[in-house]
C-alpha cells in the first residue's frame, strides 16, 4: 500500500518538550475509576486483594467492592491459594472492553502529567500510514524528566515515517519494525509501554486474548 504525502502541518510537531517530572512509576493515576486501576494493574499480573490496595493507595473495602463489580461484570475472575483469592483477567468481551479503556485511561493520564506530549500524540494519531504506535522506555515507565527522549516504537518498514517524525522533534526517538514476539525490544515494550494508537491491534499482535 503506498504512503500518503502528508504537509508539513500534519507531519511536524509543533514545539519542544518542556521541563516536568512523572511521580513514581504509577501512569495510571486516574483517581475517579478504581475499577480501571485494578484492570490496569491485573494487566500486569494476577494479584491478591491486599496488595491491589496497597499499589493504589486505597482501602482494602474498597478494592473488594470493585472486584466483586469486575467479578459479577464477567472481567475478572479468581483462583483460591490457601485462604487467599488471587485475582486474574478473564478473556472475555467484557474484559476486553475494560481492558481497550484502560489503555486510553493510561495514555490520558500520561498526557495529563505531560502536556507536551499531546502534539506528538496528536501527530501520530493523525497519520494514515501507521497501524500501531506504542510509546516506551522513561516515558511508559514514568521515570522521564526534561532531558528524556521520547521513545516510540512505530509498526512499519518505511524509514521516510521515522525521518519526517524525527525531524520534526528533537527529542523524538522512533524504533520501526515488524511486531516481532521474540524481540527483546518488543518483549521490553510489552512490560511498560502506553499505546499512542492501534489498541485493538496492540492486542491481536500480543495474542492476549487468543
């Protein structure tokens, strides 16, 4: 499939990045959805109750009352070790739906606590000729600061996507490639990463639901 042209004011982002700071490695700081933080923890592996509370910062009531929700809503399912439930996402449509949220959650949140990342979102997200944008390294892990670069990796072969993006951010680090499982970048990607664009795709390539 050919690329399409694109003009200098939908290609280029505009400005540069400004000093800030993410707090810890928390980017799913979303406050009024429990519910997602949960999902988004459990993304990253089952878990029990008490530790989900600790991670968030909130009460343990509170944490069973949102996964019997999750329980009863058909997401979450668990498993008993000893006395204790661990907790563990299902595969199911439901689950996917919160799942598909929580990655839009966490690339708000991101944007919230880094403004100037939302022309680079913008830019990306705007472009015909990419599938699949995922952002890593410091930014994802939430250690950037104001000398980070941006990381992105992009699903392409074509270098000129990498080029016109580069140009246009003096800060912008872009990885292309196939979608491959046994790369250790990709691998690395998978652990922390925050999806620019391509969520449903991010989760066809991972198999996740398979």
């Amino acid at each position: 499939m050919a690329i399409k042209e694109k003009t200098p004011r939908q290609t280029c982002i505009q400005g540069e990045a400004l000093p800030f700071s993410i707090v810890g490695s928390n980017k799913f700081h979303v406050e009024q959805n429990v519910s997602i933080q949960i999902v988004a923890l459990l993304l990253r592996g089952d878990s029990y109750p008490r530790k989900l509370a600790t991670d968030l910062g909130t009460s343990h009531t509170t944490v069973l009352r949102k996964l019997k929700g999750l329980l009863d809503g058909n997401v979450v399912d668990f498993r008993a070790e000893g006395k204790n439930r661990v907790y563990f996402l299902k595969k199911t449509l439901e689950a996917r739906v919160y799942i598909f949220m929580t990655e839009w959650y966490t690339l708000g949140a991101l944007i919230e606590q880094a403004p100037h990342l939302r022309s680079v979102v913008r830019t990306i997200q705007e472009r015909e000729d990419i599938p699949l944008a995922v952002l890593f390294g410091s930014y994802a892990k939430g250690t950037a600061d104001q000398r980070s670069d941006i990381d992105v990796y992009i699903e392409t072969g074509e270098r000129e996507v990498k080029r016109e993006l580069e140009r246009c951010h003096s800060r912008l680090s872009i990885k292309i490639g196939p979608w491959d499982p046994d790369n250790l970048l990709i691998q690395e990607i998978a652990k922390n990463h925050v999806i620019i664009k391509g969520v449903e795709r991010y989760y066809e390539k991972t198999k996740f639901f398979a």
